[in-house]
C-alpha cells in the first residue's frame, strides 16, 4: 500500500464523534442506524482523547459531540478538554434533559464552544409526546438560559415534519427568546429509525410552500438577529443535495464503537468494510481506507451523473438513498429528475400523504 496522500484530497473539516447510542428521548425521526451499539461496546476514554489528537493532527477544525445523547458519557469532560488541547474547536449535540448548572460550569471549564440544542416543537405538550419524554420540553427551555448565562454560543437545533411544521413561527420566536444566535430548521432525513415513520412524518406539498413563505418573511424580519438555516424535506426537490458535501470530502464519522465512516447511514450500505480507530490511525484511515475512496470524487459514477454538468455540485446526492429506494448503492440518487428511478420517490410521497393518520413509531432500544 502506497503511504503517499491521494492527489485533491484536503483534510476534512469536521469530525462527529458519537460517543453513545445511548438516549433517553425516543423521537420517532431518529436517523441512528436500526441496529444500535451496546453501551459496553463503546471506546474507552483513553481511546477517545488519541482520536483528538490525531484529528487535530490531520488538520480537522471542528468536533461536532453526539450520540444519542452524548452527555450519557462522564469523561465528556475529558474529552472536550483534549480537543480543545489540540485547537479544535467543540460543539455539543444534545437533548439537554441530562444537564443542570453543575454540569455545564464543567462543561464550560473543559472549554466547549457551542450548544446545538434540540428542540421538538415550540408547545411542551406536544413537543413531549414527539420526544417521547415527559418534562422534556420545560427542562430544555433551563439548560438554553443556564448555556447562555455561561456565555457558551447557542444554536436551537428543530427537526420539522408534517406533525410540527405549523410551529415553525414559534420556533423562531422561542430561538428569539432563549437568546439563540442560531437555528437549524432541519427536515427529517430518512435514514435508520426515521425511514419506519415515513408516513407519519412527511409534510404535504402545501405545507412546504407555506414554510417557504415564512422563512423568506422571516429571513428579512430578522436579518443581523437570528441565523436561520434550512435543510429542505430531499423528496420534494428536482435535484438531491450534495450530501455530507461530498464522500469523503469535508466530513468523518466516529461511531460509538469506533468505526470510521464516511456518513452516519454508511453502516447500511452492504458489503463495505469500515476501519477502526483502535486498528489504523486516522490520517490513514482518511487518505488510504477503502470506505473513504469507494465514493470520493466522481470516477465511480454512473449515467447520468458521469456526464452530468452538475456532478461537481452535488456528487451525485445521497448513496445511501441511492440503495436504500432504487437498491444500487452505485445508482444517481433517486430524487434527481434525471434519475430512472424518480417516479419511486414520487409513488412514496403519494402513498406517504395517502395516509395522514398513519401511526408514529416511537424509537426504542436505547
Ligand atoms: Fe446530480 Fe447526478 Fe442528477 Fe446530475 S444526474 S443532477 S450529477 S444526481
Ligand atoms: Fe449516507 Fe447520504 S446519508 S451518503
């Protein structure tokens, strides 16, 4: 094997390190993979801090910390520290519902940056029971004050559906209040858990244009106050989105157990072989392992995407949608209308809003 770095492959960004599958909510819209990794299966603290090290060492920027619910783990502490001791700059994922004053003063003096906090809604009853965990709400509403009266940046993370899109108003008006600088209106992704609950959660058609509606209004209203950031429902567009910006291009993948992977979903993808951080350093992993180079660039592509004026833009969507509706891993993403395979997507979003009543499946096995 050749120890020289491939031609036009930069250092990635950022690196999510999820530490635990562990959580306490049971969100029906949970991406984590069906199959969750047992809590005595995850990395040691000691292997954890290397990961720092050599994530710094390989030029990432940021570690974004998640899970699950991240805060499960006692050496977060630890772990925030080590990264920090290696100028990367840390950002934690959370639900919120484990934290109280003590833990975020350790949290802030082991250096963390930034807060994404989740939230289910704008309206606690209704928020709780999407959650699956009651107090919920009430409890996040605390940790966003006692995050910003530490000074740490804050930014509300809201996943939208059909079940909450109508308080999407509120929930900038919420991000107002608890002092946000930051949301990330994020559609559901349909990967893992989320992909049982398809019915129950796509929006309509109308509901999305009405959405649209308000963020632009919103946008202007709040210009100089208030990011707001969208990730638009992938079904409803002509083109996917160049999701993780690209295999292998910006972002890595830390799972619980150590597994090195190019995308959160990779693990469904059959037949690949993902390397460990106890076996391979990172750098190596990123440069030369055979997860990384499958999709990176353009050289694997298919028709249309091989000739196509945008395959530059967003590298041929999403591969793990590409298997999970067309079944080919190698396939255009099937929301592309160049795809052979649109009129797939098109016959799940009628079947979805068909049945407006369907039930929500709570996540469980955590
Ligand atoms: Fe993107 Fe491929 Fe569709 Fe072109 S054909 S727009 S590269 S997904
Ligand atoms: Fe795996 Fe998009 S979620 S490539």
């Amino acid at each position: 094997m050749s120890d020289s770095k491939p031609e036009q492959v930069e250092p990635p960004i950022a690196l999510l390190a999820e530490l635990s599958h562990r959580c306490p909510l049971r969100c029906g819209y949970c991406s984590n993979p069906l199959e969750l990794t047992r809590a005595s299966a995850e990395l040691e603290p000691d292997d954890w801090c290397r990961v720092m090290r050599e994530a710094g060492e390989l030029g990432v920027l940021q570690v974004h910390f998640s899970g699950g619910e991240p805060t499960v783990r006692q050496d977060l502490e630890q772990l925030i520290a080590h990264a920090r001791q290696h100028d990367l700059y840390t950002n934690l994922i959370t639900s919120g519902v484990l934290l109280d004053a003590p833990r975020i003063d350790a949290l802030y003096r082991a250096g963390l940056d930034h807060v994404q906090l989740s939230f289910q809604g704008s309206e606690a009853k209704a928020a709780d029971v999407i959650g699956g965990y009651f107090g919920g709400h009430a409890k996040k509403l605390e940790v966003a004050k006692l995050v910003r009266e530490r000074g740490i940046m804050l930014t509300l993370n809201a996943v939208v559906h059909r079940r909450n899109l109508h308080q999407v108003d509120a929930l900038l008006e919420l991000a107002l209040e608890l002092d946000a600088h930051r949301i990330e209106i994020a559609s559901v992704q349909y990967n893992g858990w989320a992909r049982r609950n398809l019915a129950a959660l796509l929006p309509t058609q109308e509901q999305l244009e009405d959405l649209m509606k308000t963020l632009d209004a919103a946008r202007v209203r709040l210009l100089g106050r208030l990011v707001i950031d969208f990730v638009p429902p992938d079904y409803y567009g002509l083109r996917p989105k160049p999701c993780m910006n690209g295999w292998g291009r910006q972002f890595i993948t830390i799972n619980p157990a150590g597994l090195v992977l190019p995308c959160h979903s990779a693990e469904t993808i059959p037949g690949m072989t993902f390397d460990s951080v106890l076996e391979r350093p990172l750098e190596d992993i990123w440069y030369r392992g055979e997860a990384f180079s499958r999709f990176r660039g353009t050289g694997w592509m298919q028709e249309p995407c091989r000739s196509c004026e945008f395959r530059e833009q967003d590298f041929g969507g999403c591969r793990c949608q590409a298997l999970a509706v067309s079944g080919d891993v190698t396939a255009t993403d099937p929301v592309c209308e160049f795809s052979q395979d649109r009129g797939k997507i098109d016959a799940l979003i009628a079947a979805a809003v068909a049945e407006p009543d369907a039930p929500y499946l709570y996540r469980g096995g955590s």
